[in-house]
C-alpha cells in the first residue's frame, strides 16, 4: 500500500515538472517532443487525476526530462560557475 502512495506521490511531482519540460524543447526547436509533454501533461492531469496516476506512460507518451542548461548549451553559452543552495 505504501508502495501505491510513493507512487502517486512521485506521478504528481513528475507532472508539475511538465511544463518546464515542455518549455526546454520549445527553446530548443524540438517541436514533436514538445507537443508530446504537453500531451502527457494533459492526459495526466485530466485523466490521471491532477496527475497522481500515469496513463500517458500506458498509451505510449514517453516521459523525456529537460532542464534549462540544455537550450543554453544548444545556443552556445560556455559552462561556467555555478551556485548551489541547500533549500
């Protein structure tokens, strides 16, 4: 049971993460993979009740996972230094 819960607890996190997802690919021009997180996004938190379940995985829209370093590495700007907070 406790199983079932983590999970849906991880679902949700993973669907708030969408929309930043969906926002990397916009920024680096990858267009199907765009519509394919927004399609996911939307599966999963109409039908996947505010996303705690994952039926978008069940009918093939594949989770991708983007963050902000990629569209500023596709537009060229150079790894510097960095700062981690621990919040």
């Amino acid at each position: 049971m406790h199983d079932r819960k983590r999970e849906g607890v991880g679902n949700f996190a993973d669907n708030l993460n969408e929309p930043l997802t969906f926002v990397n690919h916009v920024l680096q021009f990858q267009i199907p993979d765009a519509g394919a997180t927004l399609s996911r996004f939307v599966i999963n938190t109409t039908v996947g009740v505010a996303g705690i379940f994952d039926p978008a995985s069940a009918l093939g829209v594949q989770r991708t996972k983007e963050d902000f370093d990629q569209p500023l590495g596709k537009w060229g700007v150079e790894g510097g230094p960095y700062l981690v907070l621990p919040l």
